[in-house]
C-alpha cells in the first residue's frame, strides 16, 4: 500500500525555521524546528554600527534541519508539494553560476543607517512611501542592498538577489 500524500509548509524565520507536515485533508502530522544561526558582527570604520548576518548555506542549513524533524515525525508517505514563506526583506546575493557571494543581511540589521538617510535625501521619504506603499524606515532590502556594495567588495560580484524563500 502506498504511503500517504503529504504536504510540507517551511517558514524560514527570523528567530527559527519552522516546518509542519500536513495531510492533504489539512491536518497537521508532524513538527518540526531548528534555530536561525545569527551572528553579531561589530562595524569598523564609517560603519560602526552593530550588524546582524548569517551565511547562506547555515540558512539553508536550518531550514532543512526543520524540515527533516517534521518529516521524521510525519507518518510515512511521499511529498507532493511543499510551500515556503520568510523573512521579507532578507536576501541572498549570488554570482553569475548561482553561488552566494556575500552574508544574508537581517531585515533588522542597522548598518545602513547611512544608505537610509541618503535615500530619503536623494528621494524623499514621503515620495518612497507613496510610490512603494512602505514606511521609510531601515528595513527595506535596498538599503540593505546598498550598503553591503559600499562596505563588502564580494558583493560587487553579484548578479542576482533573491529573498530567502526563493
């Protein structure tokens, strides 16, 4: 007889990554978790301010730890479709043969206090909020974006940024 049908939700989160196996009724089977591995990592120079980043790959990592709990928990059976959700304006800079090429910065990180403050002098904070439908505030990934091509030569190379679900 074959196994059951199964459905994987992944949320790859600020504070963890957390998975749930679902039959497709819609009943939860099985759990699962792994930590988001964060570094603190202290600013030099005109970047002074304390970060928070994580390599990709101990991303990755985490997220498949999560999945991999949940699905040792589930009754046996095959997945059929897997749907993944995460931190929004959290992003993976790649080189043109799809490799990382620099740290997943955190939404929350505020080292670019500076990128912030000159995009609203070379836009306007009102004029961003209106074309965008977001607050101004240091949150947005291309800020982010920003300041890790002014302050980390490797993000030079890249050609392509995805969010962290994608």
């Amino acid at each position: 007889m074959p196994g059951l049908e199964l459905l994987v939700g992944l949320d790859v989160g600020t504070t963890s990554s957390k998975a749930v196996v679902y039959g497709l009724d819609g009943a939860a089977l099985a759990l699962g978790r792994a930590a988001t591995p964060w570094c603190t990592v202290h600013g030099t120079g005109s970047s002074w301010a304390t970060g928070t980043e994580l390599d990709p790959y101990d991303l990755l990592n985490a997220a498949r730890v999560a999945v991999s709990r949940a699905l040792a928990g589930a009754p046996e059976g095959h997945v059929v479709g897997v749907g993944v959700t995460s931190m929004a304006e959290s992003g993976v800079l790649l080189d043109a043969s799809g490799e990382p090429v620099a740290p997943v910065i955190a939404w929350h990180d505020t080292r670019d206090f500076d990128q912030v403050t000159r995009l609203g002098e070379e836009l306007g904070a009102e004029t961003f909020s209106s074309r965008t439908g977001l607050p101004f505030r240091s949150q947005w990934s291309l800020t982010k974006h920003r300041w890790q091509l002014e302050n980390d030569p490797a993000a030079a190379h890249a050609v392509r940024r995805l969010n962290v679900a994608e």
